[in-house]
C-alpha cells in the first residue's frame, strides 16, 4: 500500500519522498510534450513525486534505484479531463431517486470508487464541475493527504444558475416537498447575489467557478437563455477578483455569447454556434470544452431502459443525440482553443478516453485530441506548471499504451501503467 505512505502531506510528504527510492521508467517511445516531435527510447528518473530527468536511451537505474520496463509501449503524460462530477454516474431517474433515497456518506464512498476509476484510465487530473453535498471538496482534500488514492481534482463545489435555472434542483420535486428544504445557496438573481454566491463557494474551497447561462439537458430546464448579462458579468468579475477561472455551461448561441463576453474562460458543451460565436471565442482566448461523451452515457442508458429519461428531458436529449459534434466541426477549423471534457457522470466514469475517437470522428486530428487532453487542459485548469507533459520539473503523472495515439487514439481507451504523483496506480503487462 503505497498510498499511505507516500501521498503524506506537507513535510511528512517531503520526508517520505527523500528516502523513497528513485525510479527509472524506460520507455520505448516518448510523447513527452503532446504536439512537439515525438522521442525514441527514452529513460525518465523520478524521484519524490517529481519528474527529474529525461534522457535519451535506456539509462542503467543505479543501486537501490527501480527500473519499470515500458520499452514496448508508448509513454506520455497523463491525462486531463476538464469536465466530470465524481459524485455519481447513474444518469436520469435512477440518479434522482438515490439523491433523495441514499445517504451523503454513500454518495461520498461513490465519488471515491469513481475517481478510482478515472485514474485507473490514466486520468490523472480531472476537474469537478459541481455536486451539491461538498463531497469531492472532501475527496480532493482526502488524496491530497493520502488517505485514499485517486486523481488530482481541481474542484467547483457547487455549480451556480438563476432560480429555475438549470442547478436549481427542486425543478425536479413537488412544492410539498420543496417546502421543507432550506434556501439552496447556489442560486442567485441580481448582481449581490451573484457576488455572494460566488464568495460562498470560494469560501467552502472552490478552486474554480462554474455556473449555467442557459438551461440544460438533465434537469429539462432547456436550451435557451437564463441569465441577464449583468447576472453573469457579477459572477465572473468576483471570480476573478479572487483569482478564480470560470466554466460556463451553456448550449444555445445567445447564452454563449452573453458568457464570453462577461469573460469566461471555458464554455462547457456549447451546442450551438455561429459566426459571431466563433468571433467571440478567438478575440476572448476562451475554451472550449465539448463533452460530447454525454451522448453515450444516454445512448447506453436508453438502450437499457427505454423509461431512463422521462418528458422534457427525454426531448432535450433526443435534440443533444442529433446535434453531436456539430459545434466542434466550426469550432476546431475556426482556430477556436480546445480542451478535453467529457461530463463524466452523464457518461460513465473510466471511460474518459473515449471522447478521443468521438473528437477525433468530428474534425480533429489525433494530436490535436491529445494536446486537447494534456497540454491546453493543463493551460485551462491553471496547472501548466505542474502536469500535462513529461518534463523536469513536473509531477510524475506519467501513463504508458500499446500501439501508437497519434495514429490510432483508441488505444488511449486500454491504458495499462498508471503513475500519479509518483506512485505507481497500475501496471499490467
Ligand atoms: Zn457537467
């Protein structure tokens, strides 16, 4: 059991980290910085918890150190996914029903096994964008401890819309019940609301804001508008002002627009696009993060069980179903940034990569995918200086395939070495 020993936080970490044993990793061929030439058989030494070294060719490990063997294999950096929500995977009904059936303390054990999952896909950071309960607040402080294993999470605590909006739950419920639940607290209407609500998250640890200008697919609230601009721009300027980014769901054209010109610096699923859209994005330097994964998650989901979504739900996702990728097919060849996200959650978590072939069918080439998933979700996340290539200096988030991504980036789907901050996750021959 690793885990206990080495993830130690603060200066028990350190201490730990000086008597851990270096390790060699050799690996065949190296994408050490996604979208540069790729390397040859290449040795990385790591050492507590950090990339030290990259080296040309198969290093000897000296005394003491360790040697991992990846020479058949194809090493890069592990992988970002800008966009989940660790708490659950359920999706439609079922999703509703344990919300109120099953306790928080489950739903905590769930996000755990959850996050398992994502880094055992070679998903070594993720972002959380939203649950209600402050459970991956808790997780994320959890692996930074080393009490349990699982990525690196960059966290919003709870996602913020107008009343009726798409993260007001009780849309949901009926009035009886509604009646007895306090005042959600990440709902706002006017510029002081909005202000606070954001200070509030922060408050309770969020590393990032998120919040919806339009209405949504899995709460019914549909597609269009939700949020006046002053709303909007009261959310992100005091995001920013405690140096916070923000990640704006939003599907329709309209409510893209109002958000990018408030200054978001992502924009989650952005269904629909124009021209002005596309202005938008490139004079602002904004994200975009596609998560066109979700289709999956309600493809499986109703091929189970063809009652898994229900009236004004069922509509929006039979409209998201034939829109897929419509987007990203203006948005990639208008020069528009992307980074990686599936919206694990509504899809299922651990199967993270397969947002690859469907960004890879929609327009983008491979390394595109791949720099999508390391380096601009690194950038997008704030985290360039700490993972998203495999270079001095950075954390040993390492992961290792069979056969070639930049040809084929199904093969990111059967991630077999696994190396998060160091310790070894995985490793299967
Ligand atoms: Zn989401």
């Amino acid at each position: 059991m690793k885990a206990g020993l080495a993830g130690l936080a603060g200066s028990l970490f350190l201490a730990s980290a000086a008597v851990a044993a270096p390790t060699y990793i050799h690996a065949g061929r190296l994408i050490a910085v996604p979208g540069q030439t790729v390397r040859g058989p290449s040795t990385i030494i790591v050492d507590g918890g950090l990339i030290r070294a990259v080296q040309d060719g198969f290093l000897p490990a000296p005394a003491g150190a360790r040697t991992v063997d990846l020479r058949s294999r194809t090493v890069l950096p592990g992988l970002i996914d800008s966009h989940v929500h660790l708490t659950s995977d359920r999706g439609g009904e079922a999703n509703l029903l344990a919300s109120v059936r099953e306790e928080p303390a489950m739903h905590a054990l769930e996000a755990q096994m959850n996050g398992m999952k994502t880094l055992r896909a070679g998903f070594t950071t993720v972002r959380n964008l939203g649950d209600d309960e402050g459970i991956t607040l808790a997780l994320r402080e959890a692996i930074k401890r080393g009490w349990v294993q699982g990525p690196r999470i960059i966290d919003a605590a709870s996602a913020i819309s107008t009343t009726g909006g798409h993260m007001d739950g009780r849309g949901a419920l009926n009035d009886e019940l509604v009646a007895h639940l306090p005042d959600p607290e990440n709902l706002c209407d006017s510029i002081e609301a909005c202000r606070k609500v954001v200070r509030r998250q922060i408050d309770r640890g969020a590393d990032v804001i998120k919040f919806a200008t339009t209405g949504g697919v899995n709460s019914g609230t549909g597609l269009a508008t939700r949020m006046f601009e002053d709303e909007a721009r009261a959310l992100v300027d005091t995001a920013h002002a405690y140096g916070r980014k923000v990640a704006v769901h939003a599907h329709g054209a309209d409510g893209i627009k109002l958000a990018l010109r408030a200054g978001a610096d992502s924009i989650e699923h952005g269904t629909v696009m124009d021209a002005e859209v596309l202005r938008l994005f490139r004079q602002r330097g904004a994200y975009y993060v596609p998560t066109l994964s979700t289709v999956n998650g309600y493809l499986e989901r109703l091929a189970k069980d063809p009652n898994a979504y229900t009236g004004a739900v069922k509509q929006q996702i039979d409209w998201r179903i034939g829109i897929t990728g419509q987007s990203l097919q203006k948005a990639y060849p208008a020069g528009v940034k992307i980074a990686y996200g599936t919206d694990a959650g509504v899809s299922k978590h651990g199967r993270n990569a397969d947002e690859f072939e469907l960004l890879v069918k929609y327009g983008m080439p491979p390394a595109e995918a791949l720099k999508a998933a390391t380096v601009n979700a690194a950038d997008l996340l704030g985290l360039a200086k700490e993972v998203g290539t495999v270079e001095p200096g950075k954390s040993a988030d390492i992961i290792a395939v069979d056969g070639d991504p930049l040809t084929d980036v199904t093969v990111l789907k059967e991630v077999d070495f696994v190396m998060a901050r160091g310790d070894l996750i995985k490793n299967e021959p």
